[in-house]
C-alpha cells in the first residue's frame, strides 16, 4: 500500500476512514440518531427552566462531526423525524413538536450539518479548532432553540434566555472541553495526519 493511499485527504471525516458502502452510511445514520437518542435520556432538570442539561447536544455535534454534512444531518433528521413520530427519545423521555424544547433538536439538525461541514476542512483535527467548532454548534443550537423556547413556553425573549441559554453555558464548556480532547485524539489514533 502506498504512502498516499493511507494518508488523509482534505475533506475526511472520521467515518470515511471506514470501507465506504451504502450499508456503512445507513448504519452510520441510523447510530447517530439512536446515539443521540440515547444521550438525551442522561437529563438533569434544571431549576426554573423547562428544558434540562442533557447529552444529547453533545451527542448532536459529535454525530455532525464524525459523520460530515450530510451524514450527520440525515442522522438528526431521523432523529427528529422518530422523535416526531412517538418515539420518547427527546430529553426526558419527550416526543413530539409541543414540547418547549423542540426547538433545540431543530438547532441540533442545523448544528450537526455546520459542524460536519466545518470537520471536512479539518476543525476537528486539532483541540484550538475543534473548540471553535463546538462553540459555532452550541451558538446555532441556542439560536433555534431559544426563541422556540419563548414562543413555547410563552416567555419573553429575556426570559428564555435565562431558562434556556445561561443555566447550560458551563455544561457547554465542559462538552467543549471533551470534545477538543477526543476527536484530535481519535485522529491521532488512525494515524492520519
């Protein structure tokens, strides 16, 4: 095997690194969005606030990350699409488009095709970059996910910032902080440059 052929070329995103298929891709959608289901039942209410700190956000941007745009944002289009459906796998056991929190699983859909995007030209590679990259996910999340909030829960804009942006800001940092440690790391693993 060739130099060239093992080393990576602009554009990877983890999951190319795997023999590319069409069941790779659908396996890979289908895992994101149960992933990221899964991740929203580890929920911890917080105090005068109708949304709680879950993993799911989390989850989300890893999913966009790992998967790229188009991946990443199939798998939370299914999420969402399941989760609109019946299934309870929102935030606490949730489903639905009623609940005030359905507009951060939106922000999440957006979110993971901008992060994903943003993994094809390499801000996943390194702990400075993928910090920026969280930030601009969690940002787009919180700009669907807060005035969806107000107009949910019938708050004012003032209001829904308090409830739903302030309370999860140090949560966000600590998310940040994994991610800049595990997908830098997992690409060292691979040994990809």
């Amino acid at each position: 095997m060739s130099t060239a052929a093992t080393s990576a070329r602009p554009g990877l995103v983890l999951a190319d690194l795997l023999p590319a298929s069409r069941v790779r891709d659908v396996a890979l959608v289908a895992g994101g969005a149960v992933l990221t289901g899964i991740a929203a039942q580890i929920a911890v209410p917080v105090p005068g606030s109708p949304v709680p700190v879950t993993g799911q956000t989390f989850a989300a941007l890893l999913v966009g990350t790992a998967l790229g745009a188009g991946r990443g944002f199939l798998s939370l289009a299914l999420y969402a699409l399941v989760g609109m459906a019946g299934v309870p796998w929102f935030a606490e056991g949730g489903s639905g488009v009623a609940a005030p929190s359905f507009g951060y699983v939106l922000g999440m859909l957006l979110a993971a095709t901008v992060v994903g995007a943003l993994a094809r030209r390499g801000a996943d590679r390194s702990a400075p970059r993928m910090a920026g990259t969280m930030l601009i996910g969690s940002a787009i999340i919180y700009a669907v996910g807060v005035p969806y909030l107000a107009l949910a829960a019938d708050l004012s804009l003032t209001a829904a910032v308090a409830a739903g942006l302030t309370p999860f800001l140090l949560g966000d940092a600590l998310k940040a902080a994994l991610a800049m440690g595990a997908l830098p790391t997992a690409w060292k693993l691979t040994k990809t440059p």
